[in-house]
C-alpha cells in the first residue's frame, strides 16, 4: 500500500494508507486535521523527513524528499495542450507568409551590385581576356586532340 501525496504551494498533505482504527503520526502531527489519515505540513521548506503512520499494530513509513515553491503554477493537460497547439499554427503562419512572399519576388530581377536596369547601356568595357591562355585557332585544334574528358 502507498501514501497519497498531495502538493499545493508549499502545503504538503499526505494520507496514511492505513483505513481502519486510529492512526498516530510519527513525528506527532503538528496540525491536526478532520480526517486523521491525514498529514499535513504548512509552510514546507523542501527539507527532506522521514514519516510513518500506525494503526492496530501495522506501521507504514516513508521518506519525504519534495520541493514546493510558494508562487508556482500548475498547468492542466489542457493549458498545455492548447499552448502547444497554439504555437504551431502561429509556425504554419509564418511559414506561409514567408513562402507567399518569396513566391513573388522569383520572377523578378534584383538590383543587386552585378546588375542593371535594362534599357542601359554598360558603361565600362569587357574585361580583357588573360593573356596566359590563347585562344584555339583553326588549325591547331589538334594540339589539344589529346586532352579528352576524363569520367570520374
């Protein structure tokens, strides 16, 4: 049989497992409650104790190692469900304005540092071929015969 430990702030309430008879607390019950099957410490500072619990001769002992926080909130499946949910539908959102918008500026041509408007003429000549390669002249294709593509 297992105590039932409940947690609310920094309340610590737990139930002996014991159901028939009177039940004695050890150490002895600071607060006393309605039901004696209860233990309930006020103002818990997370210090680890060892309790037991006796009725009619069966005694029940547990080691008490918790940590509370006076201002903790405790979320239910559905808060966090719905938070979860929340925030993939604000993703797909996202994605899709970006893929909407990225969709129309494929077509055009940017501005960029390499081009231009069109209708202007370039105002700087070509760049001038590099001189340590020359050019294939007709007649000295086969000089380069030989240099066939290699498969890798």
């Amino acid at each position: 049989e297992e105590f039932l430990v409940e947690i609310s702030g920094t309340t610590v309430t737990i139930t002996c497992p014991a159901t028939d008879g009177t039940i004695t607390w050890n150490p002895a019950v600071i607060k006393p409650s309605d039901d004696e099957r209860k233990y309930i410490i006020e103002d818990y500072d997370s210090t680890p104790r060892n309790l037991s619990c006796s009725s009619e001769g069966k005694k029940y002992a547990m080691y008490l190692n918790a940590r509370v926080c006076a201002n903790c909130e405790e979320l239910d499946a559905l808060a966090v469900t719905g938070i979860v949910i929340a925030d993939l539908l604000i993703t797909l959102g996202v994605l899709i304005l970006v893929y909407y918008f990225s969709k129309d500026r494929k077509g055009k041509t940017s501005t960029g540092a390499g081009s231009r408007p069109r209708g202007q003429k370039m105002q700087h000549p070509p760049p001038v071929p590099n001189p340590d390669y020359e050019p294939i002249r007709k007649g000295q294709r086969e000089v380069y015969a030989g240099l066939e593509p290699r498969g890798f």
